[in-house]
C-alpha cells in the first residue's frame, strides 16, 4: 500500500467539502450533541474499515447500526478521501472506531470538525500503544484483535448500559465460538511451523508472522518501503533476491493489493523456484466477508503452502 507508516495530506478542497458537511449534519441533527441511535433505537456505529467494522457488527448484534466507511478491497485506505456522506456518518454517530497509526488521518479531521459530547471514540493504535511510524495493520495480531473486541464491548455498555449482559454474551461467543477455527488455526500453524523462515512482500504480514512464531527474514527496511510506497534499497533487494535464488524462504507471503514491479519480480522468482506463494489482502475480501472468514481462509492458505513447502 502506497504508504503505510506515511502521513497521508488530504487535498484542501476534499478537507473543506468533508468539514463543512460535519458542520451542517451537527447543525441540522437532533441529536448530535450526543451521538446517534436509528430509528429501531440501535447504537450508531462507525467504523474506518471493515476489518475492525466487521467484528464491531457482530459484537453489536441488533442492540447496533454499522457502517465501515472504507469496504472496496481496491481502495487504498492510505490514500482515501472522505466524501461528504461519511462525513454526515460520521457525525451522526454514537461510537467511532478509528484505526489510527498514520493509516486513517482522515478520521481524526472528520472528529475533530464534530467534537460532539458523549461520542465514544476508539483509536486502536493508542489502545494497543503503537504510535505514528508503528505498523498500522493491527488487525493482524490475534493480542491486539483480543484487546479491541474488549474495548468495542465497554463502550457497547457505556453507550447501552441495560443491555450491558447482552454484549457480555456476544463478547463471550465470539470469542470462544465466532473465532474458534481463527484460533485453532493460529495454535495449530504456530505448534507446526514455529520458526521456519519466510518473506513477504511487505509489512503487513509481519504482526501475523510474530504471533505465528514463523521467521520472517525479509529485511524490514523492504517491507516498510513497499509499505510506504518508497523506492527499496538496492542492497535490499539483493539479499531478498539471493533469499529466493537459494531457497532460503519456505513460503512467500504476497499482499495482493499492494503489487509493485518490484514486488510482482519476486512473486515471480518465488514461483519459478518453487517456492510456494500465499496470498493476503488489505481489507475483507471479498467485501462481504466476516472477520473471522477472511482471516481463517488466508490463514488455511498460509498452513497449505507451509505443508507444500516442509511436508509438515
């Protein structure tokens, strides 16, 4: 993803159009001063991806109204621009889930324009304490997915406090029942593969690799430039290229929505090895997935091309 780690500027008229929108919702909305419920009386809900926005619905159940405002697994959420609707869901909304770490900025703009009373706000990256620079794609680390579901359940029962048992309930049948092939898979794929080597193509895959206790021998500084949209080192990519040309990698692990030249040469080396190749995306794909889907089909993927590459 062009890039990730960056701060990402949004244009001045696309800035104007999305705040001016918040100041006419907060305005016109008979309960903006304290966020949203829809007409069936549910708690509004945004989130900026559907990463986070899929398990935010399911934790809810119909005690809320989600709405993830990035969905198109061909959009860059580096890059995204808000549109005046999302600046009108935005303000209509009762709890805010913002990834943070540099990969929403836009977020913050569309907040701050609207600082309405009683909005609950979550920012992943100050709940898990990874700052600006750090690796945005928390979504990819089971500790950090555990410590956001406990988070969208407290402000559930700060916004709803009689339906506190409810989101209880919801809170403990997604974890045990909701993510029990995620779980199985991540415990299973970390008893089998801890520490054999692999690469990736960037930074996104590295939260994963850590919980899976799977070597990731990439140079860093080439995932976070890929990650960035920054031109690799030369140097970088040499070593990456004799990883590949001396089968020093088991698997390598691609995201598809972020293919540069570079990036699509070492796919092809990968292959040409026979080294095989395990494919992840930025967002649920396809759109409509659930969380706990898309996650364990990569994760099945990712197992399948280890057992291809060890005989494990």
């Amino acid at each position: 993803m062009s890039g990730l780690y960056g701060k990402r500027v949004l244009t001045a008229a696309m800035c104007a159009a999305a705040l001016a929108v918040v100041a006419t919702a907060c305005s016109t909305s008979s309960n903006s001063s304290s966020g949203s419920t829809t007409s069936a009386g549910k708690i509004e809900v945004v989130a900026t991806i559907n990463a986070w926005g899929s398990i935010a619905a399911q934790l809810g159940g119909d005690k809320i109204h989600e709405t993830s405002i990035i969905t198109n697994p061909d959009t860059d959420p580096h890059d995204y621009e808000p549109s005046p609707a999302d600046a009108r869901t935005v303000a209509g909304a009762k709890v805010v889930i913002a990834n943070g770490i540099g990969y929403d900025a836009w977020a913050d703009k569309l907040l701050s324009a609207n600082p309405a009373q009683g909005r609950l706000e979550l920012n992943v990256g100050k709940l898990v304490d990874v700052p600006d620079g750090g690796n945005p794609h928390q979504w990819y680390s089971p500790a950090s997915v555990a410590k956001v579901v406990d988070a969208i359940i407290a402000d559930y029962k700060q916004a709803d406090p009689a339906d506190s048992a409810y989101f209880d309930q919801q809170r403990t049948n997604f974890n045990t029942v909701t993510l029990g092939k995620y779980n199985s898979l991540i415990a299973d794929i970390k008893t089998k593969y801890a520490g054999t080597p692999v690469g990736a193509s960037e930074s996104i895959f590295a939260p994963l690799s850590d919980a899976l206790g799977l070597n990731l021998i990439t140079p860093p500084e080439f995932l976070k430039a890929i990650s960035e949209g920054t031109d690799p080192s030369a140097a970088d990519k040499s070593t990456i290229d004799k990883q590949i040309a001396t089968k020093a990698l088991k698997v390598y692990v691609f995201n598809s929505q972020n293919s540069t030249p570079d990036v699509q040469a070492q796919v092809d080396a990968s292959k040409k090895q026979g080294i095989p190749v395990s494919t992840v995306t930025e967002t649920l794909a396809p759109a409509d997935a659930t969380f706990q889907d898309w996650q364990s089909g990569q994760l099945q993927a990712l197992e399948d091309a280890l057992h291809q590459a060890t005989g494990k």
